[in-house]
C-alpha cells in the first residue's frame, strides 16, 4: 500500500491510538491541538485513507466513523518489508537491523522464528 503521507500518518495514528471509530470532527479536534487544519482537509484526507483501504466507515447520523483496517503493526511491517526491497543486499541490511535490537526484541523475534514467524 506504500508509505502514507505526513497528514494520513497522523490520522491513522489517531485512530489506532484511538481503538474506537472516530469522526472527522473528532479528527480535527484533536488535529487542531497540533496545528490549525480545515474540517475540509481532514475530511479529504480521511475519504483517501478509505478509498486506499486503510479505513473504513460507519454511518452515524448524518456522518460517519472510521475505523483502520490495519493495524499499526501491519503498516510498521509493510515500511520494513518496503525498507529491505530497496537494498541491494537484503539479507545484509536485515542483519544489520537484528544487531541494532534490544536484548528483549532479539528475544521475541528469536520466538517468532520458533515458531514459524507467525505472529
């Protein structure tokens, strides 16, 4: 799905920050505490993250709340798979990402490949 823009990566981080459907408003609310943006912008941006597929809606009232399709987790890993692709030598740049791991992320994906590296 590449990577989302500086305003799509704050609005997703909203809502799965959020873990319930929120509303435009509620977005630009809690936007605006940042930086002024237009309910408009906000509304845009969150109809392109649908149309994307990185949300989904919900009718309430005469609006809508959205929800992630995807976990954070999920786009994190996409960024990653994305980030190695771009490297002449992929097993090389994932060893150089395993040294840069603390003791109890090198222990979690020590399990994850036990255990087929399914999460």
């Amino acid at each position: 799905m590449g990577a989302l823009g500086e305003l799509e990566a704050e609005i997703m981080g909203l809502v799965w920050r959020n873990g319930e459907p929120l509303s435009v408003r509620s977005l630009t609310d809690a936007l605006n505490a940042r930086r002024p943006l237009a309910y408009t912008t906000v509304m845009t941006v969150t109809e392109r993250l649908r149309a994307k597929g990185w949300l989904t809606r919900e009718k309430d009232g005469r609006s809508y709340r959205y929800s992630a399709v995807r976990s954070a987790e999920d786009y994190t890993a996409e960024l990653m798979e994305q980030a190695l692709d771009t490297s002449a030598d992929r097993t090389g740049a994932l060893l150089r990402f395993v040294d840069r791991l603390d003791a109890a992320e090198a222990a979690a994906l020590r399990d994850a490949l036990k255990r087929g590296g399914r999460a």
